[in-house]
C-alpha cells in the first residue's frame, strides 16, 4: 500500500485535517521509550516518562491527541472519584483551572450550568476539579501538557503491522511506520485502542468474549435473557419487513444467527458509537445534514419503538458546559451500531476505515431521519430540530468526532488476566498499579430474532462493585517468554466483563502513568519489565499520588 495514498484516504474519509505538531522538537528517532497511540494514556505515558528525565516520543495515527476524552466523551464515566489519582487527576484539575475563567463561557453562564455530575459536583471546587467539559478543552489540555514537556509527537503515522516490528532476544528493537519512519526505543508502550503494536510483536491476546467457564465467570460470554439498563426492546415488535410476515425478509440491523447459548464465548465485541457533541444554542449549531449513502429503511424499527409509545429517546444528550451535550447510545435503537464492528480489531487499515465510515453514515443518518422524517412522532421530531452539531467542536471534521468509541477491540492475555472477581473483590489483586470502580458496562453486542419471532438485543451488562478494585502490574505486561519491553496500559490483560469496568478513560491514564514509571524503573534496573523490584514501583506510584488501595 502507498503511503502517500493511504494518508488521503485517511483524510479523506475521515476529515482529520492539520493539526499542531511537535515533530520538529524531536531530537532524533531513538528513545528511551517509544509511545505508540496519541490516546489519553499515550499522552499520560509521555508525560510521566519525561517528568522522570527519559526520552520519550508519541508517534501514531492520531492526529489529534487525547482518544476518547478529547473526542466527545466530555460526561466523565469516573466511577468514585477519590480513586482517580496521579496525573489523571491532574489531568481533571487543569479542566477546572480553564472553567474558572470567565471568557471560557461563551454560549451559556457558568451559573447557568447546573453542576450536575455523577456522585460529585461537576465542578468540585474543594477538590479543584473537573469532571465534565467540551472536547475542545480536553485536547487543549493534552496538547499544553505535550508543549510544556516538550514531547515531540508524530501524527498520522500509520503502524507497518506486516514487517514493522524488529525483534531481537525477546525484546522490540525498533518500530517501523507505512511512511518508512522508524523509531527504535529501548521500552516501548502500545498505547492504542486497537492493540496493534501489541499484535504485530507476537504477543497473546483475545478478541470477543470469553465462556464464563474459563475464568469462573458469571456476566461474561452471551448472555441471552440477561436485561439490565434501558437498552433493550420492552414490547413485542416484529423485526420482518411485514410485521408478523417471515416470508417478507429480516429489516436492516437483525441479525438471523442463532444468538449462542448464554454462557458461551463468542467473537462478538460490544457495539462502537461516536460521541456526538450537540447545542441547541441557535448561533452555535449546525442542522443535521443527510449523509451521502442515508438509506432511511435502516430506521424502521426505530419508527416501530416509536409507535409502542416509548419516549425516553433523549435521556443520553448528557449536558456539558456551553449549552453542549456528550450524546450517548440510549434505548433499544440509538446511536449504537449493533453487531457492525465485528472485524474492526483484526482488519487492515483500509477495511477499518470502511466500518467507521459505515459508523458514521448509519449516526448522521441517524439524526436526520429522527428531525425529518414524518413518520417520528411530533413531539419527538421538534424536540430533535432543536438540536445539531456543535459548530466550534471538531472544526476540522466536519463538527463530527475525529474518535469512535472502540469500546474494545484487543485484549493482552499477558502475565495475569484480570477477572470479574476482581472487578467485585472476591478475587485478590497482586501489585496494584492503579483502581478502578466503575460498572461492570457492556453494551449490546448483537440484535437477533427470539424464537417467538420478535426481536431483542443481547449483550447489555450493568453490574455495580460495592467498592473500588485494584489493578495489577502483571494486566500491563506480556508474559515474559512473549516479550521483555513492551507495556500496554489500553488493551490491558483483562476478561471481556472485567474490560468493561476497567475500560474507562480515568482508568487509561492511571494505567498510562503506572507503565511509563515501570518502563523507566525497568531501563534503570536493566531487566525486563516482569522482573522489576515491585515494591520499588508501588513506592515510586504512591510517591507521585496513585491511588492504590481503598483507603
């Protein structure tokens, strides 16, 4: 594949335009340590690496750095807060530090926001922190931090995942992009939602969801039956094109495989979405256009949910700062694009581009259908004309998210697998880096037909830990015989359920911190990063305020 072409398609069908670049900061192409993904943990990661005195560089294909929590996931999924520490909170601190200016509110008074968070205020002035907040002033932050470390950064760089990897006694020499850039490093982070570093080294991982026999699992593999949120078809609604009429064909998005049996593993992944940033303020919104490609037939259950009387469709457009929304998946047909994702871990470059553009065309088409078409009820309809995309958010791309939420893709299998035991604390955790608290939180992964000929989605998971879980070291790292310098603080060693509560942004950059510091103790002690003193790691995390127990 051409380089050169590959960077136009990419974009041309993604829109990700210039943006700033570090390039010319970097002092040469061999590092200390070398940080694959421009994602909040890759960021994270430079930072901690620098502040410890190495060299570090952040090369990948982002454009623009922070993942997810610069590309629409401004609602914070934080869990309990008291246990989000070390960079990551400061992370959040310089969040508030920008919305304690006045200027910063331009379409909506601060007082006017309301504060509402999830267990704690939004704006949490005795902790000085920020919760929730606007894309844009997410990657202002990721990109102050790569400025102020001087971490030179290279984007739009596209990992060789044939013949990029350069290998020697176990451990990476060197990683190559399409462009024919090589950035050799003597630890080295996968940083990616994707995991692609990790898979082109050689190291074990899973995709989809294992059989709860395997771990000695309740919520993981199918769970047919198992109806927890909101997201799910509560009325008999028939998923034929002839409501009752088999004959007449499946409608769009229905998928007639058998759905498994519950239980099971499968190779199904929890449906991707974009998080959408809207306003309904007048002079800051752009109306929802109909997308090249909108077929509005891939709507019609949507018009059938509609017609039971269902009316909690706007229950996800969660408000941040400036009269703006974080709009997620709500409801038994939303934003989610069920069942659509299944090759993304595993497909090249181009086939990935395909499923995103796919992504995007069914949301657009998505929101124009719901604002235009006279089959949605009125009051639904004219609620939806209120809003539209933020005009001053993703100003490169079309005010669409440059992010899709990869929700997951790849998982190491590497020296300890966390579990749900450890998500719910019947587990005990070795040498913790980090916590998590969040749910247990899948969404669904396939819509199928029941043997009573309606359809349901299958897949959603909700399940609370009572307190925050530990997350330990040996999650970040291959197993020793796989590879020696290679830390993956994203795609971590985890199950499918367990992923799901660990999975969160806060999390990333926790993990992010804890592996950079690994990296840099395991170049100063000369060993592998399985063999370093961990008691030396704990001391170093605590010292840099990780939080790494219930206290």
């Amino acid at each position: 594949m051409k380089t050169l072409f590959f960077s136009a398609l990419i974009l041309s069908v993604i829109g990700f335009g210039c943006s700033k670049s570090s390039e010319s900061s970097a002092p040469g192409n061999d590092y200390d340590l070398v940080v694959y993904g421009g994602t909040s943990a890759g960021v994270i990661s430079a930072v901690q690496a620098k502040r410890m005195g190495k060299t570090v560089v952040v090369v990948g294909p982002d454009v623009h750095l922070g993942g997810l929590s610069s590309g629409g996931l401004g609602y914070t999924d934080s869990g309990k807060k008291e246990v989000i520490g070390g960079l990551s909170r400061e992370f959040y601190q310089r969040l508030y530090s920008h919305y304690n200016k006045t200027e910063t509110w331009k379409w909506q008074k601060r007082e006017d926001y309301g504060n509402k968070g999830q267990g704690t205020p939004a704006i949490d002035g005795d902790a000085r922190t920020m919760w929730i907040f606007e894309p844009s002033a997410a990657e202002q932050v990721f990109e102050d931090l790569i400025a102020e470390y001087e971490i030179p950064v290279f984007r739009d760089e596209w990992l060789d995942r044939e013949a990029g990897i350069k290998l020697k006694d176990g451990r990476i020499q060197s990683i190559t992009m399409l462009s024919g850039k090589r950035y050799t490093g003597k630890m080295f982070i996968d940083a990616s939602y994707e995991g692609d570093l990790m898979a082109a080294a050689g190291v074990s991982y899973h995709v989809g969801r294992e059989a709860n026999a395997q771990y000695g699992e309740t919520w993981n593999g199918v769970q047919v039956g198992t109806l927890h949120h909101h997201h799910w078809f509560k009325s008999d609604i028939s998923p034929y094109v002839i409501p009752g009429d088999p004959s007449s064909g499946l409608l769009p998005l229905v998928s007639d495989a058998d759905p498994g049996v519950k239980g099971e593993g499968d190779k199904g992944l929890q449906a991707y979405c974009y998080r959408m940033c809207l306003t309904d303020h007048p002079d800051n919104r752009v109306p929802f256009a109909k997308p090249d490609g909108y077929d509005p037939s891939q709507y019609e259950l949507l018009v059938r949910v509609f017609d039971t009387g269902r009316k909690d469709y706007f229950t996800k457009f969660d408000p941040i700062p400036n009269r703006k929304t974080d709009t997620n998946n709500h409801g038994p047909f939303s934003t989610d694009y069920i069942g659509m994702n299944y090759d993304y871990p595993e497909a090249s470059y181009e086939r990935r581009q395909e499923i995103l553009k796919a992504h995007e065309i069914y949301q657009k088409g998505l929101m124009y259908f719901i604002a235009n078409d006279p089959r949605v009820p009125a009051d639904i309809q004219n609620e939806m004309k209120r809003w539209g995309l933020a005009k001053d958010e993703f100003v490169d791309n079309g005010n669409w998210p440059h992010q899709i939420y990869v929700r997951e893709a790849r998982r190491l299998v590497g020296e300890y697998v966390m579990t749900e035991g450890n998500t719910l604390s019947t587990r005990a955790v070795p040498n913790s880096v980090g916590m998590g608290s969040y749910a247990l939180d899948s969404h669904n992964v396939q819509r199928y037909v029941k043997s009573n000929g309606f359809v349901q989605n299958e897949g959603d998971i909700g399940v609370h830990p009572e307190q925050p879980y530990q997350i330990s070291y040996g999650s970040l790292i291959p197993k020793k015989e796989e590879c020696e310098n290679l830390l993956v603080p994203v795609c971590v060693s985890s199950s499918h359920i367990a992923f799901g509560s660990i999975r969160m942004e806060p999390v990333f950059m926790i993990l992010g911190q804890s592996a950079a510091t690994a990296a840099v103790q395991a170049i100063e002690e000369d060993v592998a990063v399985q063999e370093i003193d961990r008691s030396v790691l704990t001391n170093r995390l605590l010292a840099d305020g990780q939080v790494l127990e219930n206290l």
